[in-house]
C-alpha cells in the first residue's frame, strides 16, 4: 500500500499522523506545502485543508478520524469500547484546546488579539493544562488508563506547534506531563522518526 501525506512544513496536526504512520513502521510521502503554494492548492482538495492521507491514492481528511484508524492498526485505540471512548474524548479536549490558541493566533484585529493573549495565558491555558496534568497522574503516568494510546502520541505530537503558536512553555510545572512526553519521545519509532524529522519553525 502507499501512504502519502500533505501538510504544511510545521509539525501541528500533521505531525500525530506522521507519529502513528512511524510508530507503524509504514514509509510514507511526507508531502509538505510551503505557505506560499497554498493558495493554488487549497481549490484543488476536498475541504480545503489540511491534513490529508492518501492510501493507495484514496484521498482522506479528517486528522483525528485518521489518527483513530491508524491507531486501530497500531493497538493503540483502547482494548474495549469504553477504553476507546475515554481515548476519543481525551482528543477531543485537545482539539477544543488547540481551537483557542488558534483563534488567538488567527486574530487579525491587533487590539483584540492582545485582549485574547491576556485570556488565553492567565484563564484558558491553565484551566486545560491543570485538567491534562491532573488526567495523567490519574492514569498513571498516560491519558487513558494507564497504558500507551494515541491520545498519548496525538497530544505530544501536537505540543510543540501549541507552544510555538502560545509563545509560552505549556509543560511548566507539569512535571507528570513532562514525564509524558518523555517517554511518548522514546518509543523507538517515535525517537527515530524525531531524529530524521526536517527542523521547522515550531520545533527549531
Ligand atoms: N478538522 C480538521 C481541521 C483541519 C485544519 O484546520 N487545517 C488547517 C491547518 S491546521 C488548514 O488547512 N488551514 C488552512 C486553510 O483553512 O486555508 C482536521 O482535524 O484535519
């Protein structure tokens, strides 16, 4: 089969799907758009954005229906409905989490940029990162009953680029969060996907 993936050059939503598509040892097309080509590209596919997975020249888009799939390949979407649920809705406060950096981001008026940066620091990012950190030390040391699953690989995978677009260190004084990430790092695919990577803005 062959998997071919198109991104932007940034880690973002795309790099979960690059994890798992590693953590499966599946060689894939790391397909990147510069900023600049974007426009021409963006008629060009279904719903206008990225991410998209190709397989065997399927077009697919969706980052966290494609994460889930992959990581139904990989055992890493629970061992039981419930467990899956629990996985499904630990992403899913992810995205709402990263929805509000982006709407920070994505801001054009500059005043009320600069109100939603003063939210966002003092009120949105530690009402989610003290949620995450205190999931994970529930969990023993994972997001969903503790043990690896994509939750673990999609948050992680997304993290840098959160950082990177909140301009702050997300993982301070979450030491249990830290440790996370640590060891979703050294997962051998994971590590080696990570030394092979292309250096981007976000993680530079
Ligand atoms: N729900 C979609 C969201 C995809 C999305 O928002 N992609 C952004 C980049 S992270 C994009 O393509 N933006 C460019 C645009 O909308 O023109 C997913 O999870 O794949």
């Amino acid at each position: 089969m062959t998997y071919k993936l198109t991104y932007f050059n940034f880690t973002a939503l795309g790099e979960p799907i690059r994890f798992l598509l590693s953590y499966l040892d599946i060689d894939f097309e790391d397909n990147r758009i510069e900023v600049e080509q974007w426009p021409s590209v963006k008629p060009t596919i279904p719903y206008g954005k990225l991410p998209l997975l190709e397989i065997d020249g399927k077009v697919l888009n969706q980052s966290t229906a494609i994460c889930r799939y992959l990581a139904k390949k990989a055992n890493l979407a629970g061992s039981d409905d419930f467990e899956s649920l629990l996985i499904d809705i630990a992403v899913d406060n992810f995205q709402d989490f990263r929805l509000n950096i982006i709407s920070y981001w994505y801001e054009s008026n500059e005043e009320s940029k600069a109100a939603k940066y003063v939210k966002l620091v003092d009120e949105t990012i530690p009402y989610y990162m003290e949620r995450f950190e205190n999931i994970v030390v529930e969990n023993n040391g994972y997001f969903v009953n503790g043990k690896l699953s994509w939750a673990d690989l999609f948050f992680i995978g997304i993290l840098d680029y959160l950082k990177f677009r909140a301009e702050i260190d997300l993982l301070n004084d979450r030491p249990n969060l830290q440790a996370l990430r640590e060891k979703v790092l050294a997962v051998p695919k994971i590590k080696s996907w990570i030394e092979k990577r292309p250096s981007t803005v976000d993680i530079a």
